[in-house]
C-alpha cells in the first residue's frame, strides 16, 4: 500500500508512520518542507516541497494509495503569521483541489485528521477543522475517511503526558466527568493503529465523533 503523508515529521505524523512501517509491503513518503533527516529510516521515502508554493508532490500523490492530511497547528501565532486559516484550511484546501483534478478511477483516498471535541477557547481551531470536513464534500465520499481523536500524548513529548494526566483526572471527579465526556486523552500509538485499521479497510471507532 502506498501511503502520501502530509505532516509525517510531526507528532502525529512521526506515530502514524512508526506504525505502519511495521508491515513491510507498505510503501510510505513524507510530503514536508524541511530536509530528509539524517536519522530518517531508509525505506522511508522522503519529498522535500512547500505545497502552498510548489508541485514537488503532485507526482507522489498520483501514485499513492492513500494521501493523510496530518498537517495543522494547536495555537496560532499572529506574529509569526500563523493562523488556522494557513496551518489547517489552506493546506487541506489545496491538495482536495488537486485531487479533484484526477480522474475518480485513479484517485487516490483521502483521509483527513481532524478532532473530536474541543473547549469554547478553541473555537476557532474547531471551525477550521470543520471546513476542512466541508471540503470532503467535493470528493467522492466513499474515498474519504476523516478520523476524530482527542488530545494525544506520548512519552517522546513529556508536556503531552502531563497535560493528559491532568485530564484523566478530572475524567474520576463526579460531575466534572459529565463535562469531559469525548475529551479523554488518547495515546499516540492507539490512534495511529486506529488510522492503519482504517487504511486496511477495517471499521474503527475513530472515524465517528463521540460524545
């Protein structure tokens, strides 16, 4: 299975792509603008390209077999010019126009990662998430799959284990229980095997929002 990874190099990204070089016959190739690292494990194929400025990646997308949009940002930074128009919509917006562009027979599918539930302060990341989902809608819906975790963790970014731990508990606390309902933390791991299940075809839970 060829698989086209926007955002491979960061958190989510660097899960998804741990768990599916476990099963050898997958091919798999980073789509980020920063250079192939050199710790980079050899049979990962690796794209250098700016999608908002270049088309370095269309020919991977052609091939593949499945393209993720990982790419997105948690807090924006008006200084830096980082908003969740740029880090979210745009990026979204430009490969599902790209794709349109393919004849349905040789598309490859398309699989979104966006969010299940998110606190009245991330409002405006939850609304560009959202209009991503809209843009879906231009693709055929049975080569779309668009998956809704919860906030990650994993021990390689130790801020993410504490914050999760931090929730967890108020997940035991009655009452505030009932507010944190489709907010309990995931691990990273699990929700890249749930991405792989999905991949291969399998349902999985993380492919529906939750309450």
């Amino acid at each position: 299975m060829k698989v086209v990874i926007f955002g491979g190099s960061g958190f989510l990204g660097k899960g998804i792509v741990s768990e599916l070089l476990k099963d050898e016959s997958n091919d798999i190739t980073i789509i980020s603008r920063h250079a192939k690292p050199n710790d980079t494990v050899a049979k990962l194929n690796w794209v250098k390209s700016d999608l908002l400025r270049d088309a370095n990646w269309h020919q991977s997308v052609q091939d593949a077999d499945w393209v993720i949009d990982c790419i997105g940002i948690l807090f924006p930074n008006i200084k830096k010019g980082i908003t969740y128009r740029k880090g979210i919509f745009r990026p979204a917006q430009v490969i599902i126009d790209f794709l349109v562009t393919l004849p349905i027979d040789a598309r490859p599918k398309f699989m979104f990662i966006s969010a299940n539930r998110g606190p009245f302060f991330m409002a405006p990341y939850m609304h560009a998430k959202r209009q991503v989902e809209q843009l879906t809608d231009n693709l055929v819906s049975d080569q779309v799959k668009i998956v809704y975790p919860t906030v990650m963790y994993d021990k390689s970014r130790p801020y993410s284990v504490m914050m999760a731990l931090g929730m967890g508990i108020l997940t035991l606390i009655p009452g505030i229980n009932i507010l944190m309902r489709g907010y309990e933390p995931m691990k990273r791991s699990r929700v890249s095997k749930e991405i792989a299940k999905l991949l291969c075809g399998e349902k999985s839970f993380i492919a529906a929002r939750r309450r």
